[in-house]
C-alpha cells in the first residue's frame, strides 16, 4: 500500500502545499488502492479516474503558477451516489435509475469542484438512502474492511468503507436517521451530520426532506472539520439552507482540553441492547474526557424513547411522496406491462414494481398509509408531536450540558444476512441517532476503541444546533487522548486486505 493512501487529508494537504507531492500523485495512488481492493470491498459504484486525475493536474498548474489555493485543494474525495454529479452517473443505488447521468451538479459538489478536490467517483449505499447496513443495493452489498463477512453500516457503507480502506482520504455520505454516524462507527472512521441546513441539499437525491443532511466522512476530527467547512454555508438554491456562516471548525478540532465542558450523558441512550463491549468503550472514553477537565452529568430525554416509532413513520411519509416521482415517464427507468393496456398507469406501475427493491417499497407502503385518510392524525401527526417533544428534550438537556454523548450504535458490525428477514431488529441499530435527526441538531461520531470481538465501536458526541464546533472540540480532544493510548490510529489495527493481482 502507497503511504499517500496513509496519510491523512491534513497530512495530504500540507504535503501538497509544501509541494513534496503532486495532486496527481495523491490521486493516482488512491486510484491504484480502489484497483487493488475494490474487488473485495466493493465501496465504489462508479470511478472516475480521467476526470479525477484531470482536476488533480490542473490543481498541480495552479498552484506551480503560485495561485493562492484552498486548503485541501489536490486532495481527492469520494462521493456517495445519493449526490448528483454533472457527467458522472448518480443512480441512489437504484435500477430506476441505472445509467442516468445528470445535467447539473449539487452544490456541495459545485464547491468540492471549486476547492480543487479531484472526484474518485461514486460510492455504493442502500436504495435511495433506506436501510442500515448497505445490503439493500440493487448493485450488490459493500463489505466491511475488518471483516469482509459483516456489514459496513447504512445507508452510507460505501462511503465509510472508502476510507476506511484506504481508498479515499475523504467522503461525502448524507445522514436522515444515521447514515453517515452508524457506518463512521462500524467502520472505524469518523462522520459527522451537520446542523440541519448548515450544509445545502441542493442536488441531494432526497428521501424525507425534513431529516435528509450531506456531511463529511474522513479518518479524522480535524480532516471532517475541514471539509465540513468547505461543503457548508448558505445556498439560495434550498430554502432550508441556513444563513450563517461556516468557519472555526478546525479550529476548533485542534483544541487540547475541555476545561469548563459540561458533558451530558443521555441516560436513555444506553440500556438495554448495548453490546457490553459497546457499553465499556463508551465508559472509558467518558473518563477520558473527564481527565481533560470536562464535567460529566447525567441528563434525560423522556421522549428518545419514543424517537425510532416516530421517525419511522415520519420518514416513509416523506418518502412516499419524493419517491412519486419516479413514474416511467420523465427519467430513468420505463417499463411496459407485459400485457393488457399501455395506459400512464399500467407504465407506473411496472415501472415501479421493476425498479424498486424490496425495502423501497416496504417504507413507500408504510409511509402512503401513514398519510391516508382516516390514519394521517393518527400516525404521522402523533408523530410531528413527538418530534416537538425530542426538541424540547433536547433544549432542556442542553441548559445543563454544552454536549450530549451517547454510544453511536448499540452493536458493533452485524453479519450480513443477520437481519435482513427482521426488519424492525435493522431499525433499531438507528436508535442512538435518530433523535439528532428529528431536532435538527449536530452529531459527531469517532472510533472510542475495540469490543470485546475485535470490532471497532463508535463514541456520539450532538451539540445544540448551529453549535457544531461544539462536537468538534470535544471529538478532537477525545480522538486525541484515544489515539496517544493506542500509540497509533485505530484503522492501524485493521486487518490487511487481500490485493487483486490486476
């Protein structure tokens, strides 16, 4: 393996500024990693090597002319395909929508463009974002690199197992219930969802619009940090896109203490269900912050317990109405019925019956009946009132605790197959992040260490909203007593994968 695939992307970056490296090397090594284990990871959907190496040659001529760059310029991303990139195929991990290719890009796309980081290419998730573990691809599952056999989380595996791989030093993944924390925990690396609407949804390939958020995935705090603040800031082109602007991240991220940091251990995010090995992580992690000179306080949020029923008919609900669109007739995949009449109906419906697997249409059903009449009151506006009720939770924890902290999943990396004829037992692998998504509220997950099988556990860090430096500081002096106690990252102790001989 290519020590540029080991570096950091803040290692990457200063090898590049100080012109020891060239961006077309960087990008050409991570290049060579994805042929090498692509074959037994399976994170990517589609490359993007000439246009990868293209936007990394012409980073190298600008900065040679001395232009004053961004500072992850040259340094390569990988990008989950729930993202529309102009030119490049974007399919949700869909059959409805194989092979389309969009006219435009999102904006988060538009900016990494703008900064000068060379597209890898598109990385595998569940369908259209709906599921946790990246088993529900049309295109085949994503395994996770400590252990091929198990899932690498969802809806965002593929995004995570890029970097954990060493295929990419950087990923966008996008979070509606957990998809960027939950796989960032399984995986080893870190994840961040950012305040809802700090980062616009312009071009994201939606599912519930009201919970939908793009964020970092990286190795490190400070490298998802860094490219949060790339990615964030207002966009008129999305009408929830918040205002203020981006910046202090980093900063905050290279902190080394937590004198006067309240932290709030959520009572009701770690009972039963929590792997004990999960349960001793967390525990431990909670001290080490404690040593840096935060306070620890127990809070409780009554309504969490209610969060997954609620989010649960409050996504499908949203999700049946984007999901409309997909009809036969405007883009993507067309079919016609094999007999009978060729009416917009008949077309509609097998269309949708061809594209869609078995999940999509699960939350597509369960989400129409949630909204029907007779039922809307009873479900998804009992529902909406719950959300209010995990918002003033939330605002009441955080008037004793600057942060909030929490195991990210209860279990570590599953096997695949171990739960997809049970899906409310996939569901509940959401439980821990699924509050955040409902408020609107920041959350950082980072590697707290190893379960007692071998596998790595995740550490949930949420802040009050438009407070996300908040998680960075803690998560970078956490990450950093962590990392001094096992002499190294934790990606050091995954096992070698096995090299393609192509």
């Amino acid at each position: 393996m290519s020590d540029l695939t080991r570096r950091t992307a803040a290692e990457l970056a200063e090898l590049l500024r100080s012109r020891e490296v060239s961006s077309v090397e960087v990008t050409q090594a991570h290049l060579d990693r994805m042929a090498a284990v692509e074959g037994a990871v399976g994170a990517f959907l589609h490359t993007n090597t000439e246009e990868a190496l293209a936007a990394a040659a012409e980073v190298d001529a600008r900065r040679s002319a001395g232009e004053d760059l961004p500072e992850l310029a040259g340094v390569p991303i990988a990008v989950k395909d729930v993202v529309v990139t102009k030119g490049q195929v974007t399919t949700a991990a869909s059959k409805i929508l194989e092979g389309w290719v969009p006219p435009y890009d999102a904006t988060l796309v538009r900016k990494l463009r703008e900064a000068g980081l060379p597209i890898l290419g598109k990385t595998n998730m569940d369908e259209f974002a709906m599921g946790s573990s990246t088993e529900h691809s049309a295109f085949g599952p994503t395994r996770n690199p400590w252990d091929l056999e198990r899932i690498p989380g969802g809806s965002g595996g593929g995004s995570a197992a890029a970097v954990a791989a060493f295929e990419a030093p950087l990923a966008i993944g996008t979070d509606t219930g957990g998809s960027i924390r939950q796989p960032a925990a399984v995986t080893g690396t870190v994840g961040a969802k950012p305040t809802y609407g700090g980062v616009s949804r312009y071009g994201l390939i939606a599912m519930a619009s009201s919970l939908d958020q793009a964020g970092p995935v990286s190795r490190t705090v400070l490298d998802s940090a860094l490219l949060h603040e790339v990615i964030g800031g207002h966009d008129p082109l999305d009408s929830t896109s918040l205002t203020d602007p981006v910046g202090g991240l980093a900063e905050a991220a290279r902190s080394r203490d937590l004198a006067g940091v309240r932290v709030g251990i959520v009572s009701e995010l770690g009972g039963e269900g929590y792997q004990p090995g999960v349960r001793a992580s967390f525990e431990h992690a909670v001290e080490l912050l404690r040593s840096a000179g935060a306070e620890i306080v127990e809070v409780s949020c009554p309504s969490f317990d209610y969060a997954l029923a609620a989010y649960y008919l409050i996504m499908p609900a949203e999700a049946s109405s984007n999901l409309a669109k997909f009809d036969g007739m405007r883009f993507g995949l067309r079919v016609e019925p094999e007999s009978g009449p060729v009416t917009a109906e008949t077309v509609m419906a097998a269309t949708r019956g061809a594209g869609f697997g078995d999940e999509v249409k699960r939350r597509i059903i369960l989400g129409t009946h949630a909204l029907s009449a007779g039922y809307y009151d009873a479900y998804y506006g009992s529902a909406q009132k719950v959300r209010t009720l995990i918002q003033r939770d939330f605002a009441a924890a955080f008037a004793d605790a600057d942060v909030l902290v929490s195991p990210t999943s209860p279990t570590t990396a599953f096997r695949f197959g171990e739960k997809l004829d049970d899906p409310l037992a996939m569901y509940l692998n959401d439980i821990a992040t699924i509050p955040a998504n409902l408020a609107g509220v920041p959350g950082l997950s980072l590697p707290s260490g190893l379960s007692d099988d071998g596998l790595p556990v995740g550490f949930q860090i949420l802040a009050p909203a438009r407070e996300d430096a908040r998680m960075y500081r803690v998560g970078g002096v956490l990450e950093r007593l962590l990392t001094a106690e096992w002499g190294g990252p934790l990606l050091d102790r995954a096992p070698e994968l096995e090299v393609s001989s192509r």
